[in-house]
C-alpha cells in the first residue's frame, strides 16, 4: 500500500460518514500531519503510542564490527540510534488472523 492509496482508503472511510463534504486533498494534509508528527516526536527522541495499534520508539543501537563485502576487511560501524515499530497485540493477532481476547492480557 502507497501513501496515495491510504489516502484513497481515508477519503472513502470519512465520506461515508462525514459525507462528500471532505476532499482528496484535505485527507492527504491529514496523513501528511499525521506521519509529520511522528516524524517530529522521533526526531526529538519521543516515543509515540497508538492503541490498537503499536508503538513507534527510538532504539540505540551499539558500536559494533562489520566486514566490507567488497575487500573483507573489518570496519567500525559507529553506535547510532535507529526508529522502531512495535506492534500492539491486537494488531499482532489480526494480521496472525487469530481471535484477540483483552480480558487474557496479563500487564
């Protein structure tokens, strides 16, 4: 799925009940706030919970050795911090198609 497609999917889900009076581009300025603002909330280090859905976080990840592929020798790849998504389970068990019980969660 593009971003142009989920704009189509949110101009469809709107209008059904908002009706015809939102348009195409007004649903693509909602996205692009939307995924902006994850951006921004990453950018400052920011983690961002959707419930449902998952959360998004920032991961440091550690100094370590790598070999350059070409010449085979061993090169520093510097400590760096890299986003990641981590799904709610419920989103986890819709995608395993698999019937997801709230009352079973143990946190």
């Amino acid at each position: 799925m593009t971003k142009s497609d989920l704009v189509e999917r949110v101009t469809e889900s709107i209008s059904q009940t908002a009706g015809p009076m939102i348009s195409k581009k007004d649903c693509s300025r909602v996205v692009d706030a939307f995924l902006d603002a994850i951006k921004d909330a990453l950018q400052e280090q920011k983690n961002i919970e959707v419930r449902g859905f998952g959360t998004f976080k920032i991961r440091n990840r550690k100094t370590r050795m790598a070999r350059n592929p070409r010449t085979g020798e061993p090169v520093e790849v510097s400590a760096r911090p890299v986003p990641v998504f981590k799904p709610s389970k419920e989103l986890r068990a819709l995608v395993a198609d698999v019937e997801y019980d709230p009352t079973l969660d143990t946190q």
